[in-house]
C-alpha cells in the first residue's frame, strides 16, 4: 500500500489566492498589503517548488478582494504575481499585477538626504526600467533598485 506523503492547502471558498510571489518576498507582500492588520483567515506557505521560479510563495486570503491600486503594489516585489479571485471554490477571475508608471507614497527613497526622508513629503518615483523594476526619485532623481526598496 503506498501513503500519499503530500499535503495539501485546502481551497478557500471566497477570496484572493496570490500565486507566484518570489520566496524571499514573502513577508514584504504581507506587509505591503497590511495582511498583518486584518482579521480574515490567511494562509500562506513559502519555498514552494516552481518549475518557473524554482522557489515561490503564496497567499490565500479569505473573504478579500484587493483593489487595482493594492494589485499593483505587489508588482514593486512581486512582477511576476497572479491573482486568482474565489467565489464558491471556483476561480472566477485571473489578475496579472502591472507596475505602474509612477509609484506614489508606497516605496521610500534610498538618497538619505532626499527631501522625502528630511520632511513629511510622499515619495514620488517614476518608473525608468519595467523589467528590472528600477525606480527614479522625483525630487532627487536617485535612481533606486529593488534590493534597496523599503516600504513605507
């Protein structure tokens, strides 16, 4: 008699599934979507094999819809997220996060002496490389890359 040695996540009947999220970012989705502060079920697993990243993550989140502009924010950590939306066990819709043109309020800047990190100004970054996800500072023009984001 042979076991099955696997274990399973179970399905969630209505929510958000967060699929391909690279393992070592994780925690900043997490904490980029405040998953931290709500009180819906959330299941996540992390170092998941992937035949096209090698190592993923993902989040199950149940009850929660995420708006675009939340959508979106995972796409400065995660470019290559799905979003799988759950009505009654069946995935309804597919989401593919899109990083955005400008990114406002969501990433600090790296210059130490940009006026953002000086005063209580929102960040303000535009977008000067898609696939490399690079970052530059409206009012410093430091040019910032993805190890070097921190959330705000």
């Amino acid at each position: 008699m042979e076991l099955n040695k696997e274990l399973k996540v179970s399905a969630i009947k209505d929510g958000t599934v967060i699929d391909h999220i690279p393992a070592d970012n994780l925690f900043k989705v997490i904490n980029i979507l405040g998953l931290h502060s709500i009180t819906n079920q959330i299941t996540f697993g992390t170092n998941l094999e992937s035949l096209r990243m090698g190592r993923k993550a993902i989040i199950k989140v149940s009850d929660k819809y995420f708006e675009d502009d939340e959508i979106n924010k995972i796409a400065l950590i995660a470019p290559q997220a799905k979003l799988n939306i759950i009505k009654d066990y069946v995935v309804i819709e597919k989401k593919v996060v899109e990083i955005q043109d400008e990114v406002i309020g969501i990433v600090k800047c790296f210059n130490p002496k940009c006026i953002t990190n000086q005063e209580h100004i929102v960040t303000r970054f535009q977008l000067v490389d898609r696939e490399n996800v690079v970052l530059k500072c409206h009012y410093c023009e430091k040019v910032t890359m993805p190890e070097h984001f921190t959330i705000v």
